[in-house]
C-alpha cells in the first residue's frame, strides 16, 4: 500500500503550515471544524484489507465524540494542519502484519 503524490504532497504542506493559492479539501475539512469549535483528539489506523488501510478520525465537539470513517492519507493530511498534536494510533495486527521497525 502507498499514498499518492497527492496526499503525500498535502500531509507534507500541512506539517509545514502551507496554504495554496485556493485551499484544498483538506484545508477545507480543517476549517468546518474550527467553525464549529471540534477537535481532532486522535486518528486510528483500524484495519488493513487487500491492500487497503482503514482508519477512524475521533472527534470532539463540546462534551460529544464522534468517531468517522475517512483514509488514513486523509485523517493524517487534516489533523496535520491543526494547532494540536494528534496522535496516531495503529491496530495492533496491522501493526503486526505490516510494521517495520525503523529506530
């Protein structure tokens, strides 16, 4: 499994506080949340099946939290471009299945 260029390119512009010249959904999605005063509190790497990852956004409005399904290229692309750190979290299997341990 890989990410487009695309989403690569928009998680690496919202690490980096870039807005284009017209803002991208991801921008978008960002703002609609500060609107309506919600946080990102976590993304949850859920499940992988053929080749394909699966992940949960868990937001928080006031005292209510909402758990939405989105791509984990997404979910990451948006809570980058927050003012918070966001964790994210990976099912154990997955982890199992396809980590690597790197350091």
């Amino acid at each position: 499994a890989y990410v487009e260029k695309a989403q690569g390119e928009s998680i690496g512009n919202g690490m980096n506080g870039i807005v284009g010249i017209r803002p991208n959904s991801h921008d978008i999605a960002r703002d609609l949340l500060d609107a309506v005063d919600a946080e990102i509190l976590m993304v949850k790497i859920t499940k992988l099946e053929n080749s394909t990852y699966f992940s949960k956004m868990i937001i928080m409005r006031g005292s209510k939290i909402i758990s939405m399904d989105a791509r984990p290229s997404d979910a990451i692309a948006i809570a980058a471009r927050t003012n918070y750190e966001v964790p994210l979290l990976f099912n154990e299997h997955v982890l199992e299945t396809v980590g690597k341990k790197i350091c």
